[in-house]
C-alpha cells in the first residue's frame, strides 16, 4: 500500500514538475526575446538571472511536496541543490528543444516547444527519484530526445530534393516545359510556381531570351478573336509567324517582341529585346518544346523553398 502510495506522490511530482516546466520554457522564452529586441547584454543576462532566481525558488516550492520521498531533499540544503540541479538540467534540455525548434520551423509552432521543454524538466525531476529502474528510465528517455533532436536538426539542414522543392512550393508541375537551347546559348531556370514557369537563355555578347509558361485563360488581358493583346496604352503589332505562333511588338517605351505559342491548354511567350534577328532562336525554342529535365531544373533548389 505504502509503495503504491509512493509511486502515485512520483506521479503526481512529476506531472507538477512538468507543468511547471512548460511555464517556465514560455517565460523564458519569451524573456529572452524581448530582451534581445528591447536592450543590450546588460538587461538581457539582468532578465535571465532573475528569472533563473524565480525559477529555482517555484521549483523548490514544489519539491517539499515530496521531500520525504526523495532522499537529496530530506534537508534543507538538499532542497536547494535539488531545485537547482533541476532547473539547470531542464533549461539545457529546454534550450536544446528551442535550437532544434528552430531549425525545422523557426519557432514558428511554439505550441509543441513548451510541452518538450516542459518534459525536459520532469526528466530531471526523475533522475533523483528512488528506484534504479525510474533513473535509468529518465536517462534512457533523456537519450533518445536528445539522439531525436540531433537526428531531426540533421535532416531539417540537408538540402532538399527537387520533389520536395517542387511539392512544397505547390508548383504546377504540367507548366515544367522548356525548349532545346539554340547554339551557343544556355539555359538558366528562373522560378516555378502553381501559376508560372520562367526560363532564360543566354549567350555572350548577345541579348537574353525569356520563356515563360502559363495555363490559358491566366493572362486577363482583353484579346481579340486571333488572341492578340488588345493595345492598352502603348502601341502593340502583331502578326501571324506561321506555325501557330503569333509575334507581338511593343513599341512603346520599352521596345521588345514575343513570340507566342498556344498548345495543350498553355502559352509559351519567348520575349526578345533587341535585334529581331534572334527571332530565329526563339522559333527554334517554340519548335522543339518539351518536359523539362531534373538536371535542367536542379538551378530550382537554390531559390526559397516554402516551409
């Protein structure tokens, strides 16, 4: 009855301790933060310290609760030495929480670093409870979180694969087209999204090409019964290029052409500013338009990838 008793206190200790954990992971948090934004070093470690004070103090007024069940606690001194070895402990494990918090989402879900940094303190509170088994068990369960937290800030800085670059910024995976480079030009990937894809092609000493994809009906420009923009306060031309292709020049303050291409529910438009002569590479981009490669993608992963 009496060992019964006493594992209901632990129990009970515990669930305490880790209330008490998750407030304090919040206050000092949140203390931090407004120190670090507000002052300098000084009010920032003037603020820790006195939280740290108060924290001991809360802790220690929770631990005569159970000062008869844990032996360290039996005297004063030990009531002390038990709050503090606690606080450390659990603030180390709770800033350990917080780091990893980080990497994976940038605190930006605080809801799931309070009840960790709260568990943080009740494994320490465990360590000083009687019985091998119960300590063991608080190292053993101390260890995994901590292999747990290494593991997830590992993979949370591993860069990601295109699928995963792709998936997490909901890009539209059908508007992936592209164009054989003509000679002597190379191509760069701008940017993929669920509404457009853009790609450049560049060669020295010459101007750049742009392709750029998007579904039909996405452009809310009045059009006329070809599909030539309506002009709207500039001057437009356009002119059927033969192969389904329309050419449009601007001549406005910003003198280009485009060459247009409606296929499979998309548009493709190569923009060419400069001489009309590179007309024939952006023909040459329209006639030979397909899915484009993972290799041609990979320039992707180095833009920013939505969380």
């Amino acid at each position: 009855m009496t060992q019964g008793k006493n594992a209901g206190r632990a129990i009970a200790h515990l669930v305490a301790v880790w209330l008490v954990g998750c407030a304090l992971t919040y206050v000092q948090l949140m203390a931090a933060l407004a120190t670090l934004f507000t002052g300098g070093a000084a009010p920032f470690a003037a603020v820790l310290v006195g939280v740290a004070l108060l924290s001991v103090v809360v802790l220690a007024g929770f631990g005569t609760a159970v000062r008869t069940l844990v032996p360290l606690m039996r005297r004063a001194r030990g009531l002390w030495a038990w709050a503090v070895s606690v606080y450390v402990l659990g603030t180390v494990g709770a800033f350990g929480a917080a780091v990893v918090n980080f990497k994976i989402n940038h605190l930006e879900n605080g809801l799931l670093l309070y009840p960790a940094g709260g568990t943080c303190y009740a494994l320490a509170a465990a360590l000083f409870l009687p019985g091998t088994r119960v300590r063991l068990g608080a190292l053993g369960a101390a260890t995994l979180l901590a292999v747990g937290g290494v593991y997830a800030t590992w993979a949370a800085t591993q860069p990601p694969t295109l699928d995963e670059w792709l998936t997490a910024n909901g890009v539209d995976h059908t508007l992936l087209r592209v164009g054989d480079p003509p000679p002597g030009y190379a191509l760069h990937v701008l940017g993929a999204s669920e509404d457009g894809f853009g790609a450049e092609y560049e060669r020295p000493r010459s101007t750049r090409l742009h392709l750029g994809v998007k579904r039909v009906g996405h452009d809310t420009r009045r059009v006329d019964a070809r599909g030539c923009p309506v002009p709207f306060g500039e001057p437009i031309r356009c002119t059927d290029d033969g192969g389904g292709r329309l050419l449009l020049t601007y001549e406005g303050g910003y003198k280009r052409q485009e060459l247009r291409l409606h296929r499979d529910g998309l548009v493709h438009t190569v923009t060419v500013e400069g001489s009309p002569t590179d007309l024939s590479a952006a023909r040459h981009i329209l006639s030979t338009l397909r899915p484009a490669t993972d290799a041609e993608l990979a320039g992707l992963l180095e833009l920013p990838m939505r969380r």
